[in-house]
C-alpha cells in the first residue's frame, strides 16, 4: 500500500472550498488594531488571543527594534551551546520574580515548553494524569515521555478521586490540566485538583497559555486567581497570547528547573528563542505589571458579551473567561454561521471534532481589552441576524 494513499484520499477540505465554507489559513492582508483585512475587506478580529491588545502597541514595536538592534536577528544556535544571551538569562529572572516562583526557563515556542518539560519530568515508572480536555501540546508531550498516562472526564473532580484511587503509590505520579481551557473558556477546578494532589502524593502542573496575563489580581494567572500558588508545583505559559509575542516558559523550584535545563529536548535541540520576540515578551510583561486597568477592561467586556448572547438564547457554556464558545452541536450550521459573521464582516472561530466533542461544536470568540463599545455592539448585531437568518434563535 503506498504511504501518500491517505493524502489522494483526503477531500474533506476541497469539498468544503467547493461549498464556499472552508475557514481555515485565512490569508489576512493588513492588520490595524482589532481589524484586520481579508480579499480587500475589512473585518473585526474576534478570534485572537490577544487578550491584552499589546500586538500593535508601539511600545511593543519598539522593544522589537531594540533588541534586534543590540543581538541582531537570530542567535543561531540553542541555549545549550551558543544561544544564550543576557537577554534571555534577565528576562528569565524578571518572569520567576513576576510568577513567585524559585526560577523560569524560557522555550522557543509553548509547544515545546509542554513537550520538554514534560517529557523529561516522567518516565516508564511515573504516571501522568490528564484531564481530557487538555491542549494537543499536553497530549503529545504524554506521548513522548514513556509515562503511563490516565485520563480522567473533563473537570470531573469524582472521576479524577476515583482514577487516582485505582493508582500505585509507589510511583511518581504528576496532574497536568490547562488552566484556562482554550475552547470552552472554563476554569480548571485547582482547588479540589491540588486537594486531592496532596492526599494522593502527585505533583501538579498548570498549562496557563490562556491565563497568565488575564487571570488574578496581578496577571499571574490562574493559580493566582484560586490563591494556590504556592501548592501548583509547574505553571507554564506562552508568550504568543497576552504577551504579544511568540515562545514559553516554564516555572517552579530551582533544582526542577535545572533537571529541565540538561535534559529538556526540545530546549537543547531547538534554537533558542529569538531576540526580538524576547524583546516583545518582555515589553509586555512590564505593561501587564503596571497597567491592570487592561484586565479590568476585559472582564468588563467579557461579562457585557456572554450576558448578551445568552440573552439572544445562544449558549454559551461554563465559560469564566474572555474566550467565549457560542455552541451549535451541528458542524454544518457551525459553519453557515461563521459564513454568514465572515460575510458581516466578523472574523470569529469554528470548532469542531476533534477538539471539542462533536455535540458541542461551536463558534469561537474571544476578546481584546482595546476592543470598543462600538465593536461590541457590531458584533452581537452579526450574532443575532445570523441567528435568525439560521434559525438557530
């Protein structure tokens, strides 16, 4: 059987392209603030994750230029042998100082973070617990590890008691679960994770890519939100969300965060991230300290804009967040809807299987801190002629 057979096989998508409702490598033209131009159309960006509106700040662009000037473009090399700058060994003690955690390790893309830190953290005689839901980057990085790895329902806390009951307790055991889920905008439950963490002797981690920066007083995140920072053992986050930027980090204990410095693989043999994205990130975090009123104007519009739909008769699950999933539970009109808000002149997010259950297909939408009443307005107006044209409200 030749290899390349499931390529010629696969059609999904031309016959979507076909049907006009393929939404997928937008190619997008210009960007201005929270507008963005697709086919020489201009169109309001409700499906980015920046949270912040930091993207196109000027102070960020600056910090770009800057470092770019004084390292140049690239390091040409990884953090093991030639790639380690001031830069990143300054930005990692200022990202530890922030997190109230012992020391910070910086990656080249959050993906890797996942993928190194777990992969060298468990082995053949540890296990892994995973909410099901977690991000793609968690599973593979599970894959990877040689762990035995235990899934448990989506913030089930009875069935995680009942998966961590049935565990051995000699062996290293290690929860991971996304702070923020990236789909459903919901919170993972940490108070009863770290509860019953500590009962069973497991260590936890947090993938917080969509809390730090939005969630808790300060923008640490979600262990922040709870008051558990001291009880999550790990907290990872991108770079590539509220802090403008593209790469990750990892913090926790010093002695954890060296084991990961020799023997993380995707930190040893990847090019260590660039100066001007270090530039970007670490601009940012600056803001993120000294500028809350931009969390305080994103709940504002979260909240404003889950009541808003939901009053409409959309639901909108258990969100808790500024990611907003409108749910359908129908892939055909999940698509004809985001058709009809591309048309309007909004640019949200289609989901479907594998990354949420089918039942639960949805539109996307997630919010800016930088976005407008007058944004707001436009955009719920979209929801509710697409919804009636639809007969979906």
């Amino acid at each position: 059987m030749d290899l390349f057979k499931k390529c010629h096989d696969f059609t999904r998508a031309d016959e979507a392209k076909a049907m006009g409702l393929y939404p997928y490598f937008t190619e997008i033209e210009k960007v201005e603030g929270n507008n963005v131009w697709v086919e020489g159309k201009k169109i309001l960006m409700v499906g980015s994750n920046n949270y912040l509106g930091l993207f196109d700040d000027q102070r960020i662009k600056d910090a770009v230029s800057d470092a770019t000037q004084k390292y140049g473009s690239s390091t040409c090399g990884s953090r093991f042998l030639n790639g380690t700058y001031s830069l990143h060994v300054e930005f990692e003690k200022e990202i530890a100082q922030f997190m109230g955690k012992e020391e910070a390790l910086i990656y080249s893309t959050g993906f890797q973070t996942n993928l190194g830190t777990i992969s060298a953290l468990a082995g053949r005689n540890d296990i892994i617990i995973i909410d099901r839901m977690v991000h793609a980057s968690i599973i593979d990085s599970v894959r990877l590890s040689f762990a035995e790895v235990v899934k448990f329902k989506h913030n089930d806390m009875k069935d995680l008691k009942d998966k961590l009951d049935g565990l051995p307790k000699k062996k290293g055991k290690l929860i991971i679960v996304d702070g923020v889920f990236s789909m459903e905008g919901d919170l993972a439950n940490l108070p009863e994770i770290v509860k019953l963490a500590r009962k069973y002797k497991s260590r936890v981690m947090v993938d917080d890519a969509h809390g730090v920066g939005v969630m808790g007083k300060n923008g640490r995140g979600t262990a922040e939100h709870f008051d558990l920072e001291d009880e999550v053992d790990l907290i990872m986050t991108t770079f590539s969300k509220s802090f403008a930027s593209l790469g990750g980090f990892v913090t926790g204990k010093r002695k954890i965060i060296d084991y990961l410095k020799h023997h993380a693989r995707s930190f040893i043999f990847s090019a260590s991230i660039t100066p001007a994205a270090l530039g970007a990130a670490r601009r940012a975090l600056e803001i993120i300290k000294s500028e809350p009123r931009r969390r305080e104007r994103l709940w504002e519009i979260s909240g404003t804009m889950n009541k808003e739909l939901t009053a409409m008769g959309y639901s909108t699950g258990n969100t808790e967040t500024p990611i907003i999933p409108v749910f359908i539970g129908d892939i055909e009109k999940t698509f004809m809807l985001w058709r009809f808000l591309r048309d309007f002149g909004i640019f949200a997010t289609p989901v479907i299987a594998p990354a949420v259950p089918p039942e639960d297909t949805c539109i996307r939408t997630s919010y800016t801190a930088t976005h407008t009443d007058e944004d707001l307005e436009f955009v719920l107006k979209g929801f509710y002629e697409g919804g009636k044209a639809l007969d979906l409200i």
